[in-house]
C-alpha cells in the first residue's frame, strides 16, 4: 500500500470512528451535566431525542452539499462542524449545550449519508471490505465513548464539560488526515450540473425496501440500547451486571459488523445473510421475554451478532445497489433519514408500551413483531437489483 493509499484508508477510518462518540458519550455523564445545568429528566432525555431527530431531518442535505463542492469536502466539513458542537455543546447554560448537540448531530447526519459514497467512490473495487471498516469503526466509537468518559474525567480531574471539550481531538485528528483528499480535488461525485439522482432514487421499489430495512434494524437497535440494563434489572439481574451484558452485546457487534460486509458482498444476493442476522435478533429477543435470567450472556452475544450484522448489511446494501456515487448518495440519505426518524420513535413508543401493560412482555412481543416486518424488507431489499445510473 502506498503512503497516499495509507493516508487515505486511515482518515477514513477515523473519520468513521467519529460518528458516533458526540452521542454516546451523552449517557454516561447525564446525571451530572442535568444536575450541574439545572435539567429535569425530560430535559435530559431530549439532548438525545434532539440528536437523534437532527440524524434524521437532516440527511438530505447533503446531496446538495456534495454536488456543490464533492463528497470529500463535505465529509471535511463534517468532521469540523463536529469539533465545533461538542465545543459549544461545553459552555455554560442549557441553550448552548441543545445548540451545540443539534449542531454535532446535524454533521453527523451529513457524514452518515456521506459515507456509502465515499465508499463507492474510493473504495470501487472493495466495497465489501471497507463497508466493514466502516461500521466497525461506527460500532466502534459508540463503545469507546461510552467506556471511556467517565474513567477519562476521573483521570484527567476535568467535568463534563472538559470531557465534552476532549471528544474534538479525534474529529479535528480525522479532519486533518481527510485534508489531503479534500484540497487533491480528483473525481467527485457531481458538480453543479451533474445529475440529480433523487428522481430515479425515489421512483425505485428497490428504494423502498433498503429504507424499510434501514429503519426497523434501527428501530430495533436503538429500542435495546435504551431499554436493555432496564429489562435485565427489573427480572432481577444485579445492576453492573445489566450493564455488562449491554457492554457485551455491543462489544460482538464491532467484530460481526467487519466481517459480515466482507461475506456477504462476494455474493450477488445478501438474502441469506439478511434473513440470519434478523432470526438471530429475533433468537435475542426471545431470550429476554423467555428466560432473561437464564444465560442472559447467551442472548447478548446472539444479539450483538444479529444486530451488527443487520447494520452492516443495511449500509453494504445502500452502497452495492446503485451503479455510482451520486445515486449512492441519494439513496443513503433516504434511506437513512427516514431512519433515524423511526428509530427516535422506537424507545418512546416501547416505553408507552411498558407503562400501559405494566411489564416487558407486550412491549418484546411488539419488538417481534417489527423484526418479522424487519425480516419481509431484509429479504426484499437483500434480493439482487441495480438502481440505474443517475441521468
């Protein structure tokens, strides 16, 4: 691999690995920054429901971003904008710390739709392969933000807000490793009067099923990573150990979402590997209303793999199915931003569930029952299709 090849594969990488921390490195510092910012609960809560719906509002703009200056510059930008929040999000008052969360967000929603093109614009003939760096990296940064904050604010003697301040070394580290593809120009994916994808996107079938994937592997995802230590504490499981088996589940998925893409894209259909990994999500459940006491670290590992590889698979479909980077681009932001639209909704609605029936029972089964919904798209959208090139 030459030293150019290497600086690019490497920023990419780490780019990737900043998906995900300005997010998950909310939770383990909430108590504290509500009490030190004076927020209720519900104050709180909506940091993340405000990132969360800033993934899914926000993604379709950046097809008009990338035909206006390339795909990577506008992952550049993304990296920027990301330092910049968590930085914001540091200062003092609750109107800056939503500012500055909605602005980290609104990057990360321009570089999730960013990504599958970049993929299929650098990476043409690997895109299996990097597909799985990828989310590996994604999975990642969500596991080491979490991990690691609070043992990070302990050690250096800063608040939270110094730990805030900290998540922008490694998207300013990611930023700079990017530069060179930014400033070299080279192919991009569309100027401004290339083509517009979003019509032939929209008015394929294929569209649809890659974002119903997209959107209940979400769902289902974001349902556990909100609810799991709850469901596992409340059938009596002693509270470091609910927190490890949510540690464990998302520790298998950063080894399943390297590998799965690499499989999976050697073959014409990922039917096969869509239908696994949604039965074995479904195997995951099913542990939890049956026996949640019973092997629990069973059920997460069979979990982490299900769920990881449904990611993975999502993400490879959306950068396997068009035939180039623009309509990359505009399916991944379809599908993507419907998603993270239904994924906000998934912890509220299975929270109503659980108060309205007074336990875990009814809200699992409706889990379930999504995945069987999840299981139909998987098989649609994992089916061999070619979106046309963008005219």
């Amino acid at each position: 691999m030459s030293w150019r090849s290497a600086v690019l594969v490497a920023g990419f990488a780490l780019a990737a690995l900043n998906l995900r921390p300005a997010i998950a490195g909310v939770s383990p510092l909430l108590d504290e920054i509500m009490g030190d910012v004076g927020l209720s609960p519900a104050g709180g809560g909506a940091i993340t429901t405000v990132m969360v719906v800033c993934l899914g509002v926000f993604g379709p703009v950046t097809p008009l971003l990338a035909r206006r200056v390339g795909l990577d510059r506008t992952l550049l930008a993304g990296l920027l904008v990301i330092a910049a929040g968590v930085a914001v999000r540091g200062l003092d008052g609750a109107p800056l710390l939503y500012i500055g969360s909605a602005l980290a967000a609104t990057a990360i929603a321009v570089m999730n739709v960013s990504m599958p093109g970049v993929v299929k614009q650098h990476f043409p003939d690997r895109v299996n392969l990097m597909t799985g760096v990828y989310v590996s990296c994604v999975v990642a940064g969500a596991a080491l933000a979490s991990a690691l904050v609070v043992p990070v604010e302990h050690a250096t003697g800063a608040d939270w807000r110094g730990v805030t301040a900290l998540l922008a070394v490694p998207a300013l580290l990611a930023a700079l490793l990017w530069l060179p593809q930014a400033l070299r120009g080279g192919p991009q994916q569309a100027g401004p009067d290339g083509p517009r994808p979003f019509g032939a996107v929209l008015r394929s079938r294929v569209t649809w099923y890659v974002t119903a994937l997209m959107g209940l592997q979400s769902l289902t995802f974001y349902v556990m990573l909100a609810w799991l230590p709850t469901i596992f504490l409340e059938a009596g499981t002693p509270a470091d150990q609910a927190g490890y088996l949510l540690s464990l589940t998302n520790a298998v998925q950063v080894g399943t979402s390297l590998a799965v893409p690499v499989l999976a894209g050697r073959r014409a259909s990922q039917v096969p590997y869509v239908v696994g990994a949604c039965l074995l999500t479904v195997f995951g459940y099913l542990g939890m209303l049956l026996a949640p006491t019973t092997l629990p670290w069973v059920w997460m590992i069979v979990l982490g793999i299900g769920q990881g590889a449904s990611f993975a698979l999502a993400l490879l479909i959306i950068a396997l199915r068009p035939a180039d980077p623009a309509a990359v681009t505009a399916l991944s932001a379809v599908a993507q931003s419907v998603g993270y639209v239904v994924a906000a909704l998934g912890p509220m609605l299975f929270g109503l569930l659980r108060e309205i029936s007074g336990g875990w029972t009814v809200p699992l089964t409706a889990g379930l029952g999504a995945l069987g919904v999840q299981l139909v798209a998987g098989w649609l959208a994992g089916r061999p299709a070619r979106l046309e090139r963008a005219r």
